[in-house]
C-alpha cells in the first residue's frame, strides 16, 4: 500500500495537481489498493484532521497579518529599523533584515513578509544603487524569518501534527530568528564593504525617537502574542484572536489607514490563503492517519536506529533529508506528513520534540529559499520584476550561511531551548 | 452552454466566497469571545470552543472554490510550464480533471457521513454534528463547478508572477 501510495503521489505532484488534491487522492488510491477499509475514511480523516481549536490560530493570524500589513504597519516598521541600523554603509540592507525580524512577530508566513516589507525596501534598495538582483536576494532570505519567530505557521501545524505545545515551540523560534538575522546582517554588511554599495544609505533617516514613538502601537501586537502566550494568558489560538482585535484597532484607530473599505479585499484575500493551506492540512491528516496505521513510522525508526547508531549522525541524515524535501515540497504538506513520522524517532535519540520542531522548520525554512519550488523566491523576485533565474548567483552566499546557521541550531540545543526553558521552565 | 456555466460558476463562487467570508468573521468573532468569558468567568464556555472550530471548518471547504477560481491552490506547475505548449495544456486538463474526481468523491463520502452522523448532537450546542459535516459535500460541489469554469478558462496567464493577489502564502 505505501509503494502505492508514494508513487502515486509523485506522479500527481509532478502532474500539476494541487498538493491538497495530490494528497488526498493518493490516499484514497491507498485505501482502494489496501481493499479492507471504508471509503468513509476519506470525508471522516479529512473533517476530523480540521476540526482542532488550536488550528483556529492559522486562519486568524493569517488575517490579523493581513491587517497589519494593509494598516500601515510596514512602513512604519521600515522606519523604524531605518532609524536603528540605517545609518552605516549598508544599512539598507541591514535595515531589511531588522524589518523583516520585527514584521515577523505580527505575521506568520515568510511570504506574507516578502510582499509586505520587500514591496517597499527592494525599490528602496534599487533606488540606492543595489543591483536588483541582489536587493531580492536579500529580501528572500530574511523573510524566511517570518516562519521562525512567533507567530509561526509551520511551527503551529508542527505542534498540531505531533501534540508538542505551540507556546514552546513558539519561543524556541525566537533564538534561531535572531541568530540567523544577525547572521545575514553580518553578511550584508560584508558584502556592502567588499562591493562599495550602499553608500549613502544614511539620508533620508528618520531620528530614532520619532520612528519610535510612530512604530509603538504597531509593537502592541508582538507584545500580545509573545507575552500572553509565555505568561500564560493566552493560548496560542486566543493570542490568534487577540492579535486580530489589536490589528484592528491600531489600522483603523489609531493609524487610520485601514477603513471599512478595505476590509471586504482583506477579508476574500485571508479566505483564499487560508483555504489553500487548510485543505492541504486536512488532506494531510487523512494521509498521515494511512501512514501510521500500515505501521510504516515504527518501520522507518527500527531502520533509522539501525544505520545512525548516535545523535549526531542522526541528526545529520535528518537534515539532509529535509533540505531536499525542502526544496521539492510545499512546507505544510512536509511537516504534516514527515513530523509524525519522525518527531518519535527524534525522540528516541533523546532530542526534545521542541528542539526537534525547530530544526525541522528552519530547514524547511532554507527550501523556501533554494528552487525549484522556493516561495520566497517567487515572491521576492514578483514584487522585484525580475526573472527568477537572476537571483540565484547572489542567493548563494545567504543560502551558505542560512545553511551554517541551522547547523548551530542542530548542534547547539540552547539556542532554541534556553529561552523556553528560562521562560517556562524545564518540561 | 460555456457561457451558461461561466454565469452559473461566478454565481456559485460568489456565495462561496461571500459565505465563507461570513463564516470566516464568525470564527474570529467566536475565538474573541471565547477569550473574553475565560478573562470575565474565569472559564471558557465550551459551546464558543466547538462552533469557532466548526465555523472554521464551513470557511475553509467554501473557500476551496473562489482559490479555484483564483489559481491560488498551491501546486508544482513546474513541469505542466516547461513542457512544449500543447502537451502542457492536455497535462493542465488532466490535472482539473483529477481535481473533479477528487471533490466528486469528496462529496459523495460527505454526503454519506453527513448521513451517518445524522442523530449525533454536538458537544454543549445542541443542534447534530450534520450541520458542521454538510461543509464537505456542499463546498465540494461548490468548488467542482468553480474546477470546470477554471478548465475552461484555461491556464492562468503569467501564473507565479500575480502570487500576491492569488493571496498564495
């Protein structure tokens, strides 16, 4: 059956089939080829797999990030990295990551961050004497942030797919996040020196104070999130909903570029996304649900535990494995079907689930970023104009030290665990 | 008889699209109200719990047909794109062909489930889980008729290029 099932839906991806259908029709192939189970499965897995509270939190945080960012959040968090980093030779550059960062805590989705930040910094970037393609590039990588720290998509569905607590995997994000946009400052900066670009990047700055006080209300929405989840306050799915109420009253009341007209567009725009991911995610539970029931998870840990006899070399094989199916599969479908399946191999190798989900997420993070199937990628380069294929060259450097950074993460637990551990305590 | 199922589907999307948006602020609505009775009562009511999941539940499957219809399901058209123009457009076809068996089974297992639960009532609430399972067999039968519209519309020109406004994340 699982022969079946996995050609089959090699065969539908490379077809064209969107992922949701690929899915779900290869698992019903599954059942039809395994003979004894009802076709009943397909309507029950399906409406069981989305019938979860804390899933709730994707389609509410999808929408308080698309209020954010139609509310006259981005500009003014642009402003506000601009006014903090903006001044040396290259602080463009740097003040896209910075942005990217902070624009990251109100949204959970690494494209959403492209479009929002990048659709006023790359022109910017442009503007300043950054070739396009590199101005992209830069782009790209640092919205993969937007899927490391909270709020976190792939880091819920994560959470959901292997019942490990949303709060902690979202506050083991937060270390690799800043590792990697340090990372990637430090780069740029380099990059500028070495070039002679970015020059003249200190005009036009705001004084730090001023963007301050502009970026506040903005600010709330983090401080929401971050802190009613890790006091405890919040559920991640209520913090989803907080953060919606806080979106509306900073676009409407306060910045007052949300009005009531916008929100028909925004409202059709976060049910398409949403749609799209959801029925990937609930075609994913009725795969995950043929999976493990052919025993094919114990299967693959006997087979895993007897070729990588210690961590190290577990965790190595584990990520090359998510790098490549990084690179070929949409990230939900990626998690939802492989973390079940690995998280208790993981597990038994003494890694922390929580530990475990972050260095599944950054990988799947750096495959955001790599073609052929890079969403970020095709965003950055969408809002640039320019053709994808011009990107790559320059892509290169910030892949290699994306790729240094998830070894550190893999290799040192304390960057995602300390913070959970100080904040919530050891499990 | 294109013309007719053009005006029927943009009709159909229509109330799809308007429906889940509904439910869509009924969710958002429902998850603040639930935090609000756990801050003001100290516990959450279970019966806000179960219609935010089911409200979400009834978003999500009405809103397959309007991402139909944008070319937002998110799929690998990487080789459909680079094969020879002809052959790409007969794979772009088998695809939406295979799109409808999937809802057409989708619908017809929703409608049987639907029909199993029938005399099951939903925790705390009252009214039969059917209600909820009846967002299977009808957002599948809104989407199949968005499938064919698409189909017959043909290949979304310069698709990865409006990524934005197809709202792909």
């Amino acid at each position: 059956m699982n022969t079946a099932i996995a050609l089959s839906l090699a065969i539908l991806f490379l077809a064209g089939v969107p992922i949701a259908v690929a899915i779900g029709l290869a698992s019903i192939i599954g059942i039809e080829f395994q003979g004894r189970l009802p076709l009943l499965l397909v309507a029950q897995r399906m409406f069981t797999g989305l019938d979860s509270f804390p899933l709730v939190a994707i389609p509410l945080f999808i929408l308080a990030g698309n209020l954010m960012s139609e509310g006259g959040i981005s500009a003014r968090l642009v402003d506000l990295a601009k006014s903090m980093v903006g001044g040396i030779q290259g602080g463009l550059a740097c003040t896209c990551v910075l942005t990217c960062m902070i624009f990251a805590s109100v949204s959970g989705s690494s494209v959403a961050t492209t479009f929002a930040i990048g659709s006023i910094l790359i022109p910017a970037m442009v503007k300043h004497g950054y070739p396009t393609p590199m101005a992209a590039s830069i782009q790209a990588s640092s919205a993969e942030l937007g899927v490391l720290i909270p709020p976190s998509i792939p880091l819920i569905l994560y959470g959901v797919a292997t019942e490990t607590s949303i709060g902690r995997l979202f506050l083991a994000g937060i270390g690799p996040g800043i590792l990697i946009a340090g990372a990637l400052m430090a780069t740029v900066l380099i990059m500028c020196r070495l070039r002679g670009l970015g020059r003249e990047d200190g005009d036009d700055r705001p004084p730090f104070s001023r963007a301050l006080v502009r970026a506040l209300p903005a600010l709330t929405v983090p401080f929401v999130i971050i802190g009613g989840i890790y006091s405890g306050v919040f559920t991640p799915t209520e913090a989803s909903a907080a953060a919606v109420a806080a979106a509306l009253v900073v676009g409407i009341g306060i910045y007052r570029e949300l009005t009531f007209a916008n929100l028909p567009r925004i409202l059709k725009r976060t049910v398409i996304s949403t749609s799209a991911i959801m029925l990937i995610i609930s075609a994913a539970a009725l795969f995950s649900f043929l999976v493990s029931r052919s025993g094919l998870p114990n299967e693959i840990g006997r087979w895993v535990g007897a070729v990588f006899e210690t961590r190290i070399s577990f965790l190595l094989a584990v990520n090359v494995m998510l790098l490549v199916v990084g690179m070929f599969v949409e990230t939900s479908a990626a998690i939802l079907i492989l973390a079940p399946i690995f998280a208790p191999v993981a597990a038994s190798y003494g890694i922390d689930p929580v530990h475990f989900g972050v260095i599944v997420v950054v990988n799947l993070a750096l495959g955001m970023i790599t073609p052929p199937l890079g969403v970020n990628l095709f965003a950055a380069c969408a809002v640039a104009k320019i053709p994808v294929e011009r990107i790559i060259p320059q892509l290169l450097w910030f892949v290699l030290v994306v790729f240094a950074c998830l070894m550190l993460v893999t290799y040192v637990p304390a960057i995602a665990l300390w913070p959970v551990d100080a904040l919530m305590g050891p499990r | 008889m294109t013309q007719v199922l053009h005006r029927l589907e943009s009709w159909t999307t229509g109330f799809a699209m308007a429906a889940a948006v509904v439910f869509l602020i009924a969710t958002g609505c429902l998850a603040f109200f639930q935090v609000i009775t756990r801050f003001v009562f100290d516990s959450p009511s279970t019966w806000s719990e179960v219609l935010t999941r089911s409200s979400m539940i009834w978003s999500v499957f009405l809103g397959a047909a309007p991402a139909f219809r944008h070319g937002s399901m998110i799929a690998m058209e990487i080789v459909q794109r680079s094969l020879p123009l002809r052959l790409g457009q007969w794979l772009f076809v088998t695809a939406n062909l295979l799109s409808i068996l999937f809802f057409a089974i989708l619908c017809w297992q929703g409608v049987a489930m639907t029909d199993r639960v029938l005399g099951q009532t939903l925790a705390g609430v009252g009214i039969s889980i059917a209600w909820i399972y009846a967002a299977l067999p009808v957002g599948s039968a809104l989407t199949i008729v968005a499938i064919l519209a698409a189909m017959l519309r043909g290949v979304p020109e310069e698709a990865g290029l409006d990524a934005e406004e197809r709202g792909i994340l």
